[in-house]
C-alpha cells in the first residue's frame, strides 16, 4: 500500500502445485543411461488473482471486476547423456500454457485521434514453447611447486560450455490497428497483443535463435601447513567461480554479439569474507550520443 498515492496492490489467493520429476523410460533397478533412459518430464501449475485498486475502492465490487487472474502451466522435458567420456550433453523443451479471463485489445479512436484500450472479459488461452540443448565439460590442470615450498601447488579447473537455445515467434496471438494519415504523417500500422497487460504478459512475436558460451574457473592452492606434525597441507580456495560468459543471436539484424558478463568470488581470511564482483565488457562501438553502433570497438579505433 501506497500511502502517498493511496494505490494498493494486493495478490490473494496464489495457488501453486507440482509433481515429482518422472523418468518413464528409467529402468526399475540399476543407474540411467543414455538419452532415452534420463528423458524426464515434470509438471508444475500456478495461479494467481492480482489486485491493483486504491483506498477508496478497496474492497469494493470494482476491485473484484478489475482483478487480474491467471494460471500458468509448465511442462519441461529434458534429457541429459555423455559422450566421449568427457562430454556431457543436454538437451530440453519447455512447454508453457498461459489462462486469463480478461484481454485488452486495441482500436485507434478516429474522433478522439489516440489509441483507445478497451477491456474483453471471458476465457483466454495462448501457448509457447522452446528448445535448448549444450554441451559442456572439465578440465584439471595442476601446477606444481614442491613440498618444500609455502605454497606447494595450485589446481586450476575450467568449465567451458556452449548452448543452443531457439524460440519461434507467436505472432498468431497478435492482431494489428491502423493510424490513418495526418497532416505531415503516414499512414500507421502497429502491432500488438491483446494480452500485453494481462497477468503473465504478452508472448514474444520475434524469433529467437542463441549461441551461448560460458568458462567457468576455479582456483584452489595446496599450502604448507603451519602445523609441523601436520602430514596433509591445508586446501585453500584462492579464487571461486570466474566465470566469463556471452551470447550470439543469429536471428538480430545487428548487434548480434551480446556484452562479455564477468563474474566470480574471491576468498578472504580463510573463506570467512567473500567478495563477489561482477561486470560486463561490450564489444560494440558507441556514437556521439552513447548508443550502441553495429561496428566492434576493436574496428573503431578503440580497445
């Protein structure tokens, strides 16, 4: 509750539900092999009534008429097997059924000259889905010091990985108006959905095709221990979870690289005091107005 604007925003009731993940073609006894044996699925349901009213009407029939409610529900499947020993590769669809009671579709108001949104109640439904897959490994490398050194070796493991992920565009669930010539402008068509608005949002109408990398790293020391009697050195975790990832989407018409995400921890006074940091670094070049341009910095004279 806002008691500046005197707006209140109320959920009630929610109602969440789930069932176990479910293995069908597992075997009875014994570990899960290959690609048909780890395809699982799971099912999971959520509801809610969402509330946006003021004071004055809290409570009031109008609260109950401009309630907003939904259900949503989501069916992953995935499987995950090794190859080459060294290999692990995963593959996934998810499967998402979106309810609503109230839609909001649009007309542009000839008289009035703006875009009029007006309010359709009864029953609603649109579907999306989408697909993802990857491949991901560890690496150990190990670097040796000597026992006689304060610091006897450093063991550094790699993570890298690479994903696909695609999602086709919904534009079924989308429906257009049209702006009709003014004085100095063209005629407009615009394209919407009449469920931008609603409890779950709008599905996306642009089609989504990603190439994903990501390199995670940890370091861990091997140090004397300050105990002479001491037979093992102590174990330390000099820095944790270095990870550089980014992305690349085949389907943009530009700026199809995204910013380089970095991440990681770093361990002090014996991982009693974690500093996390994190950043981005993005390849593009910038104008004279900060935007981003379809050029690499690198071919722009910069770094």
């Amino acid at each position: 509750q806002n008691t500046n604007t005197e707006e209140i925003n109320m959920t009630l009731p929610t109602v969440q539900a789930s069932m176990d993940r479910i293995y069908p073609f597992a075997p009875k006894n014994g570990t899960k092999k290959g690609v048909l044996q780890n395809i699982n699925f799971q099912y999971s349901f959520n509801g809610k009534n969402q509330f946006k009213t003021t004071d004055s009407l809290f409570f009031k029939p109008q609260m109950f008429r401009d309630a907003s409610t939904g259900m949503q529900h989501s069916i992953p499947i995935s499987t995950n097997f090794k190859v080459f020993k060294h290999f692990s590769i995963s593959a996934g669809t998810n499967y998402k059924e979106n309810w609503v009671f109230k839609t909001y579709p649009k007309r542009y108001d000839e008289q009035l000259q703006e875009v009029v949104t007006d309010t359709s109640r009864g029953f609603s439904t649109y579907r999306t889905y989408n697909f993802s897959t990857g491949i991901g490994t560890t690496i150990y490398g190990m670097f040796n010091f000597g026992k006689d050194k304060k610091i006897n070796a450093i063991r550094h493991v790699i993570r890298p990985s690479i994903s696909y992920s695609v999602a086709p565009k919904f534009d079924e669930f989308y429906d257009t108006y049209l702006i009709p010539a003014t004085s100095g402008l063209d005629e407009k068509i615009v394209e919407y959905s009449k469920f931008e608005g609603t409890l779950y949002g709008a599905p996306s109408n642009r089609y989504s095709s990603n190439i994903n990398f990501s390199v995670s790293n940890d370091f861990e020391a091997k140090i004397r221990a300050k105990d002479s009697l001491a037979t093992e050195p102590e174990k330390r975790s000099l820095l944790k979870n270095l990870q550089f990832s980014t992305s690349y989407n085949m389907a943009a018409d530009s700026l199809k690289l995204q910013p380089v995400t970095v991440r990681g921890t770093l361990p002090l006074f014996k991982e009693k005091l974690n500093v996390n940091f994190n950043g981005a670094l993005d390849p593009y070049a910038l104008n004279n107005k900060n935007q981003r341009v379809d050029k690499l910095n690198i071919n722009n004279g910069g770094s």
